[in-house]
C-alpha cells in the first residue's frame, strides 16, 4: 500500500490517499489561520477531509504535524555521522551529517517555511524545537565519541555544527533567493572556522 489510509464509511472500506499530508497540509492552513493553539485536532481532520481517528493514526496530537518526523531526522544525522571517513577531524564529520539533513529538507522548503513561521508565533513550540536541535545535537557528540573524539571536543563539534545548521535553516527559510540549504551550510561552516581561526 502507498501512503493513504483505510476508512470504513458506511461499512465500505475506502482508500484515502496521501492521508499524512493531507493532514499536514490542513494543519499548517489552519495554524496560520487561526494559531497553534485555537485549531483543533477535529478541525485539521474535518479541513483535510478525514476523521478524527484517522488523525490519530498518523498523530499523538496536534504538535506531532509540526515534529512527528523528529526521530527519523535526527537519525538521519547519526547515519550519516557513521558514515564520515574515519580520518574526518571532528567537525569535517559534522558537516556530512548536516549535508544529510539538508538533503531531507531541500525538496520541503515551503513546508519549511509555513512549519517554521507556525514555531516563531508560539513559545512553546520554540521551546520544543530548541530541544529538537539540542537532542540531535547530544546524538552527534556520542556519535563522535564512538568514533574516538574526546570530551570535549565531541560535545563541542557537535553543538557547534548544530549552531550552523539552525543559522543557515533560518537563512534558507527566510531568504527570497531560491539559494539550496546545503549553499548555506557550506557559508556557515566557513564562517565558523574564520571566527575560530
């Protein structure tokens, strides 16, 4: 089966496709609309033109739109940590794992951007993306660990190439220039080793 879902309607099964993004899509219309916090979970359904139940398959609730793919990201950035050559200074290593997560979200840069302008409106959904980062963040540095990079350059390569990732994120969602994020991670990273140098 591709994405969709399974609806009984009537005592017929009936084959809603592209359930998950239709919900998405409904939520991030209704949280500009309205705000975060005046929609609700039964109208995102009723806009997508799904149930309630069905919401909850693919959500625990309504911040899940906006964060629910947070596990497999921040795995994306550990894979791609293992994945480094052996011989990558601590930092090098970061990058490739930043370079992954750009690929992730190259193809979504609107959805980015409407997510993004949702987290800015309301502390706490900033609060949780602050600790998104920093989760990803603490992956790295045990990454790097394994990988035999001391305490504490592991924590600090980790943290700051997390630094880079927001910056050049919030360039990329912010900028009219239709520039790539990976464009603007490969500025931040050169920034930071001028600063540093």
């Amino acid at each position: 089966m591709s994405p969709g879902v399974m609806t009984m309607i009537c005592g017929v099964a009936r084959w809603e496709p592209n359930a998950r993004g239709r919900l998405e899509e409904a939520a991030l219309e209704l949280f500009a609309e309205r705000g975060f916090e005046q929609t609700t979970v039964a109208e995102i359904a009723e806009r997508a033109g799904l149930t309630k139940r069905t919401f909850f398959r693919y959500f625990a609730d309504k911040r899940e739109v906006l964060f629910g793919a947070g596990k497999a990201f921040q795995q994306a950035f550990v894979d791609s940590l293992a994945e480094a050559p052996a011989d990558a200074a601590p930092l090098d290593a970061v990058a490739v794992s930043l370079f992954a997560g750009a690929r992730i979200l190259q193809d979504r840069r609107e959805f980015a951007r409407r997510r993004q302008a949702v987290i800015a409106a309301n502390p706490e959904l900033q609060e949780r993306e602050l600790i998104k980062l920093a989760s990803i963040a603490a992956a790295l540095a045990a990454g790097l660990r394994a990988r035999g990079v001391a305490e504490p350059a592991a924590s600090l390569a980790a943290e700051a190439g997390i630094a880079v990732f927001r910056v050049a994120f919030e360039r990329w969602v912010a900028e009219e220039a239709e520039r790539e994020l990976a464009a603007l991670i490969r500025e931040g990273l050169h920034e930071l080793r001028t600063v540093c140098a």
